[in-house]
C-alpha cells in the first residue's frame, strides 16, 4: 500500500472523521454501567494479616481463571489475607512459583495440580516446612499422596459424564466435542466422560483457540462435513458462542451447550441460543481455596474433612438462569 | 533487485549474444515467485476434492475463504514487509491489541463505537512506527525489535484490559451506538445465491490487488524491492529507505487494525490472552506464497495464494474427517510439501 501517500490520505481522512465524529461521539446505549459494581460488603476479620499465595496453571488472559482470582481475591479482603497470586502453565514454572512462594515463608499455599508428577516435589517442601497447602480445580486423586489438607474442585471426567448423561435426556445422537487447546489434561478427561456417559457417538475436533475466526470455520467444517451432529459441546464459554455463529453458517440444526460461563454466556442460555453449561464454579473454587486456609491457620479447620469438596458439576439453563444472571453480570459467576 | 518483468523487452532492440540465454514467455511466466505456490495450490485442492466429500460444495468453498482471508489480510501487508527485507513478530498480537483499544475506549466512556475503531488504528499505526522507528534507529534486526514487542504488547493487553474493566475479557459492545454500520464494513455476510460471503474475503481480495499494484506499477513499489534486496544500494541511489520501512511496519499495523476490528465486531467481545502465536501463521503464509525470507523477492499475490493453501489444508483435514489426533502432524506436513514444492519448481524452472 502506498504509505507516503497513504498516510497524508489517512491523515485527513481521520481528521474529517473525528470532525464528523466530534458531533455524535457519545453512544448512548450500552457502555459501562454508570453505577459502580456492587461487591458484596462482608466486612473484614480482625485475626493477624496473614500472607498466601496461589499459584496456579492459567493460561495468560483466560476468562475462566479471572473468575477463580476473583474468588480468592473476595476470601482474602474478607479474612485480612495479602493474596499473592501468580500463574504458568508450564508445570515446572509452577513449580518454581511453589518454590519461590516457600523461600518468601508465606502463611499458606492454594495450588492447583494440573500436572501432579512435576509439582510433587515442591508441595512437599512446603508441607514439610510447616506451611498449609490447599489444593483447587486440578489434581483431584493425586493431593492427599502430597499432605495437601484439602481439596476444591470437580472431577473433570464425571462432569463430563454428567454431561453426556443430559445430553441423552435432550434426546440428542451425534455430539461434537470441541477442544480448543490441544494436550489440555482437563478438556480430554471431560470429552473422554463424555464419550463414557453418552449412549450415542461422540466426535472429538481440535481448534486453534487463540485464533477465533479459525474456530469459527473449523466448527463450521466439521458441521457441513458431518450434517448428522445434533449437539456441539464446547469447552469455555466464548467458544460455545463462535459454535452458535458455526451452526448458522452451516445451516445445522446442532443445538450447542458448554463446560464453563461467562457473563455474554449466560445471555445466550436465557435467549435460547446455547442450551446449557456445566459449571464448575470457579469463584467458589478460589474462594474456598483461600478461606479454607484462614480456618486452618486460624480454628485448625480442614473443610471436606480429608475428602474432597466438588464444586461441580452444576447445571445452568434456562430454568435457573435468573439466579445467575446477576452475579455473572458483576463477572462473579 | 529488478525483476524480469520490469524489463520491457518490446521497447528495446535486443542484440542477439550467444552469451544471453533468450527466455520464453512461457518460462517467464513459470519463474514468477507465486508459481510454486499455484501449483501446490491447484494439487491441494484437487487432492482434497478427491478425497473429502463435502469439500466440493459451494459452502464449504466460501468457508475455506473464511479462513483463508483473515489470516490473508494480515500476509498481504507481512509480505511487503518482507520483502522490504524485514520481519515483525508482534502482528499476532498486535491484532489483538488493537481490537482491545477499540472495544475498550468506546465502553468505558461510552462512545460511539467509530470513536474507538478510530482510536485503534491510531494505535496500531503507531505500534507500526514504534518498530519500524526502533529497527531503523537502532539496526538491530527486526527479528529481535519485534520479539521485545510481541513479548510488550501481550503484557499489554492483560494488564491494561484487567486494570481498565477487572477482567480478562471485554464487556460485550453489541448494544452500543455504531455497531450496526461498523459490523457491515468489517464483519458483515453477503448472500449470493444460496451461498453467504464473508465480506473480509472481499476485503482481502482488494487489499491483495491494491498491494500488488503498488508492487509493480508504483515507484513506492520499486523502493520496497530496492530496500528489501539491498539497503544500502537502495540509499545510495536516493531510495528513502528509512520513510519505506517504517511505512512498511506501519502497513502491518494497518492490516492487524482491519482485522483486530473483524475480530470485535464479528465477537463482540475480545478476550485479551488472544493472538499468540498467529504471528507465525502470517509468516507461514508469505513463506508458501513464495515470498524469501531475505527479503527483496516476492509477490502480494502469492501471500494470497499462501493464505489460502493453509486455510484449504486446515479445513480440508475436518471435511475430510481424518482423526483428529494427527492433526497438527497432517498440517505440518501439507505445509512442508507445499514449501518443497514450492521450492523444487522455482529451482526447475529457473534452471530451464
């Protein structure tokens, strides 16, 4: 393109626009809402500030682990906790990050065990150096081995029989399960229940997550190619909402449903467009992950009692989507 | 570096030397840099049609398109940049940087959503000319300019979006003022017929015309070739060399802004740990279109033709239902024989 041009070109071309513009800059629909958002008012513990870091395998920029922080940050204001959070989805990275967390003698650890063999090691330092460990969303038959007090999450394989068990009830033949991050221990645990919990056929199809209009088309392929998928099963909640862009491309009559919610989610299961998501309530993981370590320090408390809390799975439709709604819109749910 | 079809053969009087080998159009027109790849191409879509069933409707045809052009729009302008000789890393994410300012500034402050697409392509310009600036300031390569960037901007994108909303994602911008006409020019669907068009195929065909026409019949054109083969001749005989590469950089920050944009007004919201790693896709399409990783050698056709010989092998592997496991494999290796290919036809032809 001719730039030299092009750029004086462009330059009066913005500058007209913003001219233009100058005259009716102001959307007056939608936007942030004018009002702050609510939190919820719990009051602060006047027990000593403690320090516990979490520590878990996020993908940098994932909308399902801004949940789970949120909940630790919401335990940690209410209990006088300094929350230190970090993440790398690199197992031995996160192992480090345990590492570090033991060398700064921090009062507790949340640590999610999506890859077990590789954290081990270091869960055990910090167990062996007095500090309490706390284990969430990952790791579910492996924490107990480690002296992890308790753990908060779901095991991704029965929610992934749970679902394939709704979709018999919705009557449905084929399903497609999409995966957007290939080798994810978590996303092929729950399409593999899936396939366990299913009486009809299950596909698996991989796409480039990061990539959404490539997700688009690949689910929109796999729809033209295969016009007998009746359900489309996602594996994060913006996913589930390309599916419904993929479905009308192909002109399928697949209905979609997902593991996981966002906020734009839960608008789309109250129109109808996605029938209904698994969820494994992320808040209530980070939440419980921190809080459970305050009882801990604090009463000498161990929730589950040596078992594990499930967190999941959980269904939202369309007959309890109201309940949800609200705390979604403020990204708690 | 002047190419064969900058010499007018008809104008002058060539003198037969027995040392000067007369080439025939026909192999003219073999040893232009996007021929490899219409070969590969044409194999690539006869194969699939042979072996996938659904490839051969007309839907699956548009669907292909799809693919083919977000990732095209974004190699026409990676592939003036390398043939200006130099290389940028950050486009992946640059893409989802500018639709992040975009969606950001309109929500929070509630403006109409043209104020915020306007914003993001001051922005992604001027990530354009923060790389093109420091490579050019600096002569430290690109290649190292633009990692630093890549590695900048997606720190960028999550801090910034969780400091401005709290979250990792966008609020979605579908009930904002501007949505309507902004969806049309970026992410709108012509119906011909009973097939639906995705209108950035239309946007990616005119950008791929509009490059290739700057490449052969500007001056701008010849400068891009003349910095890409070698810079310091190109300097010597008055080429602006430093004004062509930055514009070069910026041309990149243009494409990630159109399609940043697509992006938002086709999702409405945008998470922010996107893009990551689409940077190599571009590359890959300019690389199978012929163009040299050197620089100086290339054509904006054939970084379409790349574009869409990766979004054929992507979707034909799903219409042909191949298992889903060696998929990464299968699309390696239909890449590497393309560029073998690509490669062996270019050496064969120039050899004739």
């Amino acid at each position: 393109m001719s730039f030299v041009a092009g750029r004086r070109r462009l330059t009066v071309l913005a500058g007209s626009t913003v001219v233009v513009l100058g005259l009716a800059a102001c959307s007056s629909t939608g936007g942030r809402p004018n009002s702050s958002e609510a939190e919820t008012e719990t009051g602060t513990a006047d027990t000593p500030r403690a320090t516990v870091a979490m520590i878990t395998h996020e993908v940098a920029g994932d909308s399902f682990w801004d949940l789970v922080r949120k909940g630790a940050e919401a335990a940690a204001a209410k209990d006088n906790i300094e929350l230190r959070y970090s993440s790398d989805p690199e197992a031995p990275n996160q192992a480090s990050l345990v590492q570090n967390a033991i060398d700064s003698e921090v009062d507790g650890i949340a640590v999610t065990l999506a890859k077990p063999e590789a954290l081990a090691p270091s869960v055990r330092d910090a167990v062996a150096d007095g500090i309490p460990v706390t284990a969430l969303n990952a790791g579910m038959d492996e924490w107990k081995k480690m002296g992890v007090t308790a753990f908060f999450g779901q095991d991704e394989e029965i929610s992934g029989e749970a679902a394939g068990q709704r979709l018999n009830a919705d009557g449905a033949t084929n399903s497609l399960c999409v995966i957007h991050e290939q080798g994810n221990v978590g996303h092929e645990a729950r399409c593999a229940g899936v396939v366990d919990g299913f009486d009809g056929d299950t596909k698996i199809l991989y796409v480039n997550g990061e990539d959404m209009p490539s997700v688009e088309s690949t689910i929109t392929a796999k729809l033209q190619q295969d016009p007998s998928i009746d359900y489309v099963l996602t594996m994060g909640a913006p996913y589930a909402l390309t599916a419904v862009t993929s479905v009308a491309n192909a002109g399928s009559n697949a209905r979609v449903a997902t593991f996981d919610t966002n906020a734009e989610l839960v608008d789309a299961i109250g129109s109808g467009e996605v029938e209904w998501a698994v969820d494994q309530q992320p808040f209530l993981q980070g939440y419980l992950a921190v809080d459970s370590l305050w009882l801990y320090l604090n009463n000498g408390n161990v929730i589950g009692g040596g078992m594990p809390t499930l967190t999941g799975p959980a269904f939202i439709d369309s007959t309890n989507i109201d309940s949800v709604a609200e705390y979604a819109r403020n990204g708690t749910r | 570096m002047s190419t064969q079809e900058d010499l007018d053969l008809s104008a002058h009087e060539v003198g037969t030397d027995e040392r000067v080998k007369e080439q025939k159009r026909f192999q003219r027109l073999l040893i232009r840099p996007e021929m490899g790849s219409v070969a590969g191409a044409i194999a690539i879509f006869v194969f699939f049609l042979i072996v996938a069933d659904p490839f051969r409707s007309l839907d699956s045809f548009a669907t292909v398109l799809y693919a083919s052009s977000t990732i095209g729009i974004m190699a026409c302008g990676v592939a003036l940049l390398m043939i200006g000789g130099e290389f940028d890393l950050s486009a992946g994410v640059a893409v989802t940087t500018s639709s992040l300012a975009a969606s950001m500034i309109a929500y929070n402050l509630h403006l109409n959503l043209w104020v915020g697409v306007l914003f993001a392509l001051v922005i992604s310009l001027g990530v354009g000319f923060f790389n093109g600036y420091l490579v050019m300031r600096t002569k430290i390569p690109s290649f190292l300019i633009t990692l630093g960037s890549f590695l900048m901007l997606t720190g960028i994108n999550l801090a910034v979006t969780r400091l401005v909303s709290g979250h990792v994602a966008t609020p979605s911008v579908s009930d904002m003022e501007g949505f309507d006409s902004a969806q049309k020019v970026f992410a709108s669907t012509i119906t011909i017929g009973d097939v639906s068009i995705k209108i950035t195929i239309v946007w990616w065909l005119l950008f791929t015309a509009v490059a290739s026409y700057v490449l052969f019949k500007t001056k701008i054109g010849n400068w891009i070739f003349a910095v890409g083969g070698n810079q310091d001749s190109a300097r010597a005989v008055g080429v602006p060399v430093k004004a062509v590469k930055i514009g070069l950089f910026m041309t990149v920050g243009f494409a990630a802004w159109f399609v940043g944009m697509h992006l938002l007004f086709s999702f409405n919201t945008v998470q922010s740990g996107q893009g990551v790693g689409n940077e190599f896709l571009y590359i890959i399409a300019v690389v199978i279109g012929g163009c040299l990783l050197t620089g100086g050698y290339g054509t904006a056709v054939g970084a379409a033709i790349g574009a869409f010989i990766f979004g054929m092998t992507n979707q034909g592997i799903v219409y042909a239902g191949w298992n889903p496991d060696w998929f990464k494999f299968f699309l390696g290796a239909m890449l590497l024989i393309a560029v073998i290919a690509n490669s062996a036809f270019r050496n064969y032809a120039a050899k004739r």
